[in-house]
C-alpha cells in the first residue's frame, strides 16, 4: 500500500477484516488520506485479496462523511469508526476516528412530522398495490414494499439508515422480534403464497403514527 499511495498521510484497513467477520470472497476496505488526485475510490487485486480503496483529501473526507450524514447512511463514518491504522500518523488517525464516532453517536437528523406523513403515504400506496395484486405480481412489488418499509422503520425510530446485508443485521440489533417476525411474514409469502404477514407486519409499525394514510394527505399547497 506504501508503493500504491507513496504521499498518503494515512492508511487505514476497515470493514468485515477489522469486524472478524470476513467469508471467503471478503474484500479489505482501505482509506487512504492525503493524495493530492483525491477524491477518488478504486478496486484492485494485492497478494490475491481483492482491495476497495477510497482515496481522500481531508477536505473530501469531511465532505463526503457529511453527504454520507445527510442521506442517512453513514458508509464512511462507519469505517472510519471500526478502523485500525495500517500506515501514517497515529494521532491523526485517532482524530479521524474520533470525528466519526461522533457523527454515529449523534445519530440522524430527526425526521418531521411532515417527511413521515410522506413516508406514510408511500407506504401505503405500495402497501394497497401488494395487497390487491395476485401473487404473480406481488412477487414483484415486494422487494421495493420491504425497501420503503425499512426506511420508515429506521427513520420513524430515528435510527440510521441500512442498506443491503447490513438491513437484517441493523434491524436484529436494535428490534430482534421485528428481525424474526420480517423473517417469517418474507418466508411465509414465498414459500406459502401468504401475504397477510407481511400486510399485518406493515399495518403495526404504521399504526403509531396515524396508520395508512392516502385520503386527506396534501403535499405543495400554500393554503393548507
């Protein structure tokens, strides 16, 4: 890595190597800071292992963490967080991680009453659509239903946002049952043509908040 980036500040080693959680096929996440073509990310093969490299400057590093805080899915903060220093300063890269973890730690703006009426209402469209169609065309409602659902469970729960892999694991360590009931209603629907767990799922985390909501919803009017 010293060769690949010779003016690297720092090079930091994250993801499932540093968590003890990598598989076969796992690739070793690599932060580099300091290279003045950042901000950049590439993908390459070293001694066999496949290697994602995010190139930064501090300024990009800053920039992107905040884009990364905005939207709700904290990638790189994360990594940044769980990091060991492979190259450079070590007190710049406790800073770095101590940035991170404060980001993580304050955790995502809280959404307003209004962005979750707005949830809601998505919600529910997809929802009815799920719950009248035959199961033909359920089958392929239901990946974008679940997608909706989760970001209103994170949101609505003020939590961050997940992604891929990391939904199940995020949503088992902060609500467990609603880990093992997801499993079941999404294994009952494929395997039993049974949609009414995944409807009532839904219908419960709804409810909190004013349930399903299409008639009475406005969006845009200045008199309203």
């Amino acid at each position: 890595m010293a060769l690949r980036y010779p003016d690297a500040n720092l090079i930091l080693l994250a993801g499932s190597v540093v968590r003890q959680q990598a598989k076969p096929g796992s690739d070793l996440d690599i932060i580099v800071l300091g290279s003045q073509e950042a901000p950049y990310r590439e993908s390459f093969l070293a001694h066999d292992w496949p290697v994602e490299a995010f190139v930064h400057t501090s300024a990009s590093l800053e920039l992107f963490c905040q884009k990364d805080i905005e939207r709700r899915r904290p990638s790189l903060p994360q990594m940044l967080s769980e990091s060991i220093l492979i190259r450079g300063d070590l007190e710049l890269a406790e800073q770095v991680k101590t940035r991170a973890l404060t980001q993580l730690t304050a955790g995502p703006k809280p959404k307003t009453r209004l962005e979750l009426d707005q949830a809601r209402y998505a919600l529910t469209d997809l929802l009815e659509d799920f719950e009248a169609q035959d199961v033909d065309t359920a089958l392929f409602i239901l990946p974008q239903l679940l997608s909706c659902f989760f970001d209103f469970f994170f949101d609505s729960q003020n939590l961050w946002r997940a992604s891929s892999k990391w939904i199940p694991r995020e949503i088992k360590k902060h609500n467990p049952d609603l880990h093992q009931t997801l499993k079941t209603a999404i294994l009952a629907f494929h395997k039993e043509n049974d949609a009414t767990l995944v409807i009532s799922l839904i219908d419960r985390y709804l409810t909190p908040f004013g349930g399903r909501l299409f008639a009475g919803f406005t969006l845009g009017r200045d008199d309203v």
